[in-house]
C-alpha cells in the first residue's frame, strides 16, 4: 500500500552520486504537503557522495500518495527513503540537528544541542558508498534502506522520554566515505512516536533539472 495518514510527518532521505550541495533542490507531492530541509551536504572532497534530509509535518494523507524529488545538481544513483511517524508535533516540530562526514568504519552524526523538551522523536540518517549490511545504531530501530552497490541510504528512528544530546550511529561493514546526520523532533501530547509507513526506491540517474517520484509510504525494499 502507498496510502498515508492526514496528521502524520514524512521523513525523506535523499542520497545521490553528486559532486556537490545540494542533493535536492525542493521536495514535493501529489497531496500539497510542503517539505522542510533539515540538512543536504556533499561529503568527503571527491566522493561525490551527497546527502539530504528533509520533513514534512501534519501531513494531508491518502491513497497513491507519492513523492518528487527535484534534483538539485545532476548526477546518478538517487536514492529516495521515507519513514512517515505517528505522534509528531503538527506545528513546527524541529528542535536540534547536527552533522557529520568523513571517510572510515564508524560513521556518527556527533552530538546536536541538548533538546528543549524530554519526549522526542530522534532521526538518524546515513549515506554510505560501498555495499554490504547496514545495521541501526545503539538505541536506533525501524533501520530503512536501500541503494545500487556504493551508494546506500538508510533511516533509523527512536523516542526518548529525557532532555539531553543526541547522536546517531550505523554499523557498516566496511571503511568508505560517508554523510550521517541526527535530528530530533518534538512528539505531541508526551505519548512518542509511531513508525506507520515506510517505502525506499531508487531514482536512477537525474540530470539538474530533472525529477524522480516514487511511493511516500509502503513496504521498504532493499538492493534496488
């Protein structure tokens, strides 16, 4: 099923074999939501590995809800992840995030500021080029992935009832060069998040001007 649920938040990752920022020029859909950047970097010089994340909150939901990435420089192998939550703040929901690349076995967001309120929903976010088994970080859950071999994505998602820094890690089964990002959202009501939906799917390759759409929410696959 691609069908969504109004008063949900989307979260989309976005990776591509670019050799610069941004990733992603704008984000959009079939049912008028509006996306929110919340990262979109080029890693280690040279790599051309290119991530962006980004939101969007209090969802209008439905049937055959897909989702277009607009490429913001060209290049190939895009791959589009999605993680659609339950339980997110409808209104402004972004708190702290933070940022990091570099090219070895252990990729880490690095800690964000310490978050304004004690239930959240933490993000985390990885592009990885080389292939083999991507595992969720310690405290992470709802791993979605996918990517051709070199240019993997991957979204991790848990709730934390306490104020405090965040940081997200993966398990990778090699050294390569990375981007991995970390950000935490505020729930609504004290009551967590909810991961309802998720879909992943290559884009292929998109020229600057060009566009790739695919499912919002479904069955993650992976190796595509």
């Amino acid at each position: 099923s691609t069908a969504t649920t109004t008063g949900n938040a989307l979260f989309v990752a976005v990776v591509g074999n670019v050799g610069s920022a941004p990733v992603v020029s704008t984000i959009s859909d079939n049912k008028s939501n509006t996306y929110t950047k919340v990262l979109d970097i080029v890693g280690v010089s040279g790599t051309s590995v290119t991530l962006g994340l980004y939101y969007s909150a209090n969802i209008i939901g439905g049937s055959s809800h897909a989702i277009t990435v607009h490429a913001g420089a060209g290049g190939n192998n895009y791959v589009l992840v999605t993680q659609e939550h339950s339980g997110i703040a409808t209104s402004s929901p972004l708190d702290v995030s933070a940022s990091a690349f570099a090219s070895s076995s252990s990729p880490s967001s690095g800690a964000t500021a310490t978050t304004t309120q004690a239930d959240e929903t933490v993000i985390g976010a990885l592009a990885f080029k080389a292939s083999g088994t991507i595992t969720a970080g310690s405290g992470y859950s709802n791993l979605t992935g996918a990517g051709p071999s070199g240019y993997q994505v991957y979204l991790e998602s848990q709730t934390v009832s306490s104020t405090g820094t965040q940081t997200a890690t993966f398990g990778v089964p090699s050294s390569a060069s990375w981007v991995a990002f970390c950000a935490a959202f505020k729930n609504a009501g004290g009551g967590g998040s909810t991961v309802s939906g998720t879909a992943a799917a290559s884009l292929g390759g998109l020229t600057a001007t060009g566009s790739g759409t695919r499912a919002a929410s479904g069955t993650a696959t992976s190796g595509v």
